[in-house]
C-alpha cells in the first residue's frame, strides 16, 4: 500500500508539485513560490484505521479509496512515531481482553508534537461499566509510552477517560504556542509544517497596520500566533467545539487583544453590511474595527462569491488554501483589485498530489 513512499525521492516529488503550481497560476503575475517542506517520514500527527478480526487476530486495515480494496497495515510511516508505538501496544493490550476488543471497529490517533497522544475506540455495541474499567487499566497501561487519554464511542455514547483533548505545543519563530485539539476536531495534521506556514504568516504581517479579521479561525491557530501583530483581533468560527478551543487557547497563550465570534462568514458579511443583527454580536461594535487585514483559510470549496467580495474589501489578505484550483477561482476575481504580493507552498501531504498555498494580496494602488 505505501509502495509510493520513497523517501529518496521525496526532493524530485517536491520539486514536481512545485512546476505543477507555477503552471496551474501562470495566468497570474505570480512572484516565485516560497517551498516549505515537510519532515519526509512521521510527519503525520492524526491517523485512523479499520480494525479487522479474524479469528484470534485483529490488526488494522485502510482502502484503496478507489478500488476499495482493502490492506492489512502493521506500520504507518507517515505517522508520527508516537503513533506507530501506540498501534502495536493497542493491539497486544486488548487482544485478549474480550470487553475492548469485541464489536471495536475503528481507532483513531491524534498525537501532537509536545508528546501527548488521544485514542479513540468505536465499537458496533453498547459500553456497558465494565468496559469503562477495562479502558481505565488499558490507559494505565498504555501511558508508559506517553501521556495518553482514550474516548469509547458507541451509538449515542462518549465515554471519556480521561480528556477529550491533547495539549499542542508548537515553535514559531522565537516564540512557543500552546494549543488545546479536541477529538473530531480540525486540527492541522503535520506540525511541523504548520510550524512553518505560521511562521510564514507571521513574517508577512510585521508591521501590518490597524487590526485583523480572521474567517474560518477554527481553534485560533493563526490568530493566536498573528495576535502581536495587530491592535486588535477578531475572529469567527462556526463551529462550536472549536470556538471553545479558540477561548481556552487564547487564555493559555495570556493573549487579550483577540475576540472570538461564533458564525459563518457569510454571516459576518451580512453583519458587516448592516443588513442583519446578531445576539452573538452583543457587545461588538463592528465599526471601530481598522479593517486593514484579513486572514482566510477556507474549506476545500474555496470562498463563496459573497465572501470573497468582503475580503476584497481589505488592503491586504492572506489566503491559506487546501485547494489550489478553488483558490485560482477565487484569485480570478481578487486579482482584479489586488496584486499577489507572496506566494508559498506548504508539503502538508507528502507522497500525494495534495498541496496547501498560501498568498499575500495587496490592494493595487
């Protein structure tokens, strides 16, 4: 299955993304990309597998998400190496345990950077008590590897032992962040890349003037690290999870210049525009705001054509893309009032055609 993994190769696979994006945004007065590349094994800090039974074995397995073939899978190198320590010690912990090992149909791993890693277990059965006092000794013993939690899930059913979340602690430049991730939650999945597109954000926004308006912050990743840059901050999320997190990070940080807004950006537009009112906006007074940067970082679907006519309305935007043909739609229409003023490529997903950009755009003058 991980037949495309050559870590020999990885330069000449960087490289060829590289021609691959100055080609797809040739049509564009594009100044030449910045490359951020990634760690070439263990770079990713999220996985999830299939459990599969056969007889008294079970190990994990993934899809060829084509074929749907399926694929027995002992090790994961692109996964962190805190992973590929806790999928052998899972397995050899619960194989003969019947109250985990029955009906458990899929783990997920997320570990972080600073060392802490969360298992989830879902299973096609009620948890009954007695699984929560065989997921207790299993933390027990599992956490001689690491500081570990582990979520039960069932239909209808959470159990936590003992958090839902891990602590991320991340290097950017001179300074180091703290982040809370739950489970379930986006998180950015290579780390040490995310390091490096934070850093690269910060860089572009030293001495930026007024303040910042953040859409799509999730879990104030960019914010938080952005915040010194700016009088104020203000950011929106419409997730509920990961405003919470954004709040619980924005403390640990001992960052107070950051407000954190629960709603869509097509929301924040129609705010913006006086045409609707907001209890969420209770104590906001959107026009003191300097509205002289924006920071974007979409879904895959790229912005929306009310959302990319509001951030058009910024003198300068940073676009961090997951998508490079939704963010060539929408630089179609930007580029009309703004010039590209940087230009990166951030290896999230090494091995693959996946790619994350990022630009600066500035008005034209």
């Amino acid at each position: 299955m991980f037949s495309h993994i050559h870590p020999d190769n990885y330069a000449q696979q960087l490289s060829i993304k590289q021609n691959d994006m100055t080609e797809l945004f040739s049509c564009f007065a594009m100044p030449e990309a910045e490359v951020f590349p990634s760690a070439k094994l263990n770079y990713r800090l999220r996985a999830e597998f299939r459990v599969w039974h056969q007889g008294d074995d079970l190990y994990y397995i993934m899809f060829n998400s084509a074929t749907k073939e399926k694929f027995r899978v002992d090790d994961f190198p692109v996964a962190s190496k805190l992973i590929n320590r806790a999928m052998k010690a899972l397995l050899v912990a619960i194989k003969d345990k019947p109250t985990l090992r029955y009906k458990l149909f899929q783990v997920d791993f997320l570990s972080t950077l600073s060392g802490e890693l969360l298992i989830s277990l879902l299973y096609h059965k009620p948890l009954e008590p007695s699984w929560e006092d065989a997921a207790l000794l299993l933390k027990e013993q599992l956490s001689t590897i690491a500081p570990i939690d582990i979520i039960g899930r069932a239909k209808k059913q959470k159990i936590i032992i003992s958090k839902d979340f891990v602590m991320e602690s991340l290097q950017v430049g001179d300074k180091k962040f703290v982040y809370q991730q739950v489970e379930n939650s986006f998180t950015q999945p290579n780390g040490g890349v995310n390091e490096q597109m934070l850093l690269w954000a910060q860089q572009a926004t030293v001495n930026a003037k007024g303040d910042l308006i953040e859409l799509y912050c999730g879990n104030g990743n960019f914010s938080i690290a952005l915040a010194e840059n700016f009088d104020r901050v203000l950011a929106t999320e419409i997730s509920k999870t990961s405003v919470k997190s954004a709040q619980v990070n924005i403390k640990a940080n001992n960052i107070n210049n950051i407000d954190i807004v629960r709603m869509s950006s097509e929301e924040f537009s129609q705010a913006m525009n006086g045409e609707r009112q907001f209890r969420r906006l209770e104590g906001f007074d959107l026009s003191t705001y300097n509205y002289d940067t924006v920071l974007v970082d979409p879904p895959r679907a790229g912005l929306d054509k009310e959302s990319v006519e509001l951030v058009s309305r910024f003198n300068k935007i940073i676009y961090i893309s997951c998508n490079p043909n939704t963010l060539k739609e929408n630089l179609t229409q930007l580029s009309k009032s703004h010039v590209v003023e940087k230009f990166a490529l951030f290896d999230q997903f090494p091995y693959t055609d996946h790619i994350e950009t990022g630009v600066v755009l500035t008005r034209k003058r």
